[in-house]
C-alpha cells in the first residue's frame, strides 16, 4: 500500500470513529432536517486587505448596549477574541444577568462548528440590543488525480428564534448563517456559497439566501420558529493539491425597545459540517461532509470519484510550495459551476 493510500485510509478511520461517536449537541428540534439543493444565488463576495494565515482557527465577537428612552447615550460594551489560531475550541460570554441582554458564543475547529445565541428583553423602560457572531475557519487539501474538481459542502443549521411584545413596544431578532470559500492561500476574495438569513420582526436584508422557498421570516408574535435545515453549498472549485479554506459563521442579533413588555431571542447551536454518520436516513449526505459535482445536479461522494481529503501541511512544508501557490494569483477564477 502506498503512502497516499494509507494516509486516505487513515483519515476514514479517524472520520469514521469521531462522527460515529463525537459528542452532539442537544437539539429540542425532533426529526430529521430538510435536506436543501443551492440555486444560483450569489452574495457579494468579501475582499480581504493582506493574505489569511493557513491554519485553522476561530474568532467570536460580542456586543450589547442598554439605556434609557432612545438609544442615545447608552451603554455599550463589546468583546472580541481576534483570530484565534487552535485545533482547540473557545467560548464567549457576554452581558448583564439574564433576563436583560447577553451573548453565548462557541467555535469548535475540529468539528468545524460555531454556535451564537443572544438574548434582549424589557421591562418596558429601557432598550436592549444584543449580538454575537461566532466563526470558525479549516483549511483543507484535496487529493487523487491532479487537476481541478468541483465540490460543494454539506451544513447543518439548527436553530429557534423568537420575538414578542405588548402594544406600543418593539422586539425582534436576525439571524445569519453563511459559508465563506478562498480556493487557496494566495486568494483574497472570499464567495459566500451559503448565506441562510431570517428573522421575526425584521426585514431589510442585504444578503441573499442560496437555497429556495424556504420561510425563515416571521411575524412577531407568541410561536417559537424552528429551523432545521442540511444545506448544500453552491458549488466552488479547488485545484488537487491546494490548500483551500472553508470559514463558517453563525451570527445573531436582536433588540427590545421601551414602551412596553419585550422578548427577542435567536439560538442556533448547531451550525457545522454534517455527515451521512450523523443522518443514516438521508441518502443525499456522504461520509465527509463534501460531494464532487458529475454533472448538473449530479453529485458523488469523494471516495466513489477518487478523492479524498487530506490534511493541511505543516507551515514548514508550506513554504516548500509557496512559490507554485504566489503562481495562483492570477489564475483564471473558477468559483462557482456555470450552468
């Protein structure tokens, strides 16, 4: 057996044994989520001012204020970790007790999993705003026949929100869930191939969601709405070889205004790459979390087209291809399958 063989088996081994027996988080959520196909929606992409660092990582950001009347004058309070470089996870926490407005933040970069959940209420005489935005970032190198491959990538995005008030208050909540992709470490222009956002008692969205006829906008009111969705990532091109970086970010928001009784809350506390170990009944899921593209809405696991995903070079080997990757900066940019 050779070296690319017994690395591929021991990857399996190791994808086998953590998402047979990894720790899951809790849902209230019962039955399986709706599987999603992408459309041919895109976002605006986001352009980075210097190259990001080939390693995994995490970053959590916190904010909150509250005050009196208008939003005038307010106290305002935020916390961020910064690019936090760690195969470990992290956590943030942030706000006065409960039940007035706070943030619970986590980032897993082994399971590449980010979790965000903010809080806000009133008794009437004050605001409250609350946010928190949780990311996570792996980078990953495909392997087998040299050469360009289309993939997407599988995501799991559970969650609840709610928003409510007595008359002559004001309540709601937002939530925003996205898939940021760089085909290597020399790109700096980061596509969105999933953005998921909804909200109760919001609207003005900027973003665009990459899956169809899905109702995640409410209207304010007593119901806690549930959200249960794997999505399927628009498709992204990678070049064999290359190292290639997947950033997940779960980010919520939410406000409770003066003048009456008010309640706004998002929890999402499973956003990740999800697995046909941790959906046997779902038939579209593969056993890493990524699909080649065949053909128009035709899909195949890595393993069945001769794939699989390795892990990332230690930095020292990275220097070894730096000058083959600087190459890549002016190649032609494939991000997304034309149809």
């Amino acid at each position: 057996m050779n070296g690319k063989k017994i690395a591929r088996a021991l990857y399996l081994l190791v994808v086998i044994l953590f998402f047979s027996y990894g720790p899951v988080s809790a849902s209230p959520i019962s039955g399986d989520p709706n599987f999603l196909l992408p459309n041919n929606a895109t976002n605006t992409p986001y352009t980075f001012d210097s190259l990001r660092v080939v390693a995994n990582g995490y970053g959590l950001s916190s904010f909150y204020f509250f005050g009196n009347g208008d939003i005038e004058g307010v106290n305002r309070f935020s916390t961020q970790t910064g690019p936090v470089f760690t195969s470990t996870s992290g956590s943030l926490s942030q706000g006065p007790p409960p039940p007035n407005s706070y943030t619970n933040l986590y980032a897993a970069p082994s399971s590449f999993e980010a979790k965000a959940y903010h809080h806000a209420q009133t008794d009437g005489s004050q605001n409250f705003y609350s946010y928190g935005s949780s990311q996570v970032w792996n980078w990953y190198v495909l392997e087998g026949n040299p050469g360009q491959v289309t993939l997407t990538a599988d995501i799991l995005i559970q969650g609840q929100a709610f928003a409510n008030n007595g008359a002559g208050g004001n309540a709601g909540t937002i939530f925003v869930t996205r898939l940021g992709f760089l085909d290597s470490p020399a790109d700096l222009t980061q596509d969105y191939v999933i953005s998921l956002d909804g909200a109760v008692n919001w609207t003005g969205f900027s973003e665009v969601n990459t899956v169809d006829n899905v109702n995640v906008l409410w209207n304010i009111g007593s119901d806690i709405h549930d959200v249960n969705f794997i999505i399927r990532s628009q498709p992204f091109t990678v070049t064999v070889g290359v190292p290639f970086r997947l950033s997940l970010t779960s980010s919520t928001q939410g406000f409770a205004g003066p003048g009456a009784l008010g309640e706004a809350w998002s929890n999402f506390y499973d956003p990740r790459l999800v697995t046909s170990y941790d959906f046997p009944s779902i038939s579209q899921l593969t056993p890493d979390g990524f699909a080649v593209v065949v053909g128009e809405g035709q899909y195949s696991a890595l393993g069945d087209a001769g794939y699989f995903i390795a892990p990332v070079p230690e930095p020292a080997t990275m220097l070894l291809i730096g000058s083959g990757l600087i190459g890549l900066v002016g190649y032609g940019r494939k991000k997304f399958l034309k149809k």
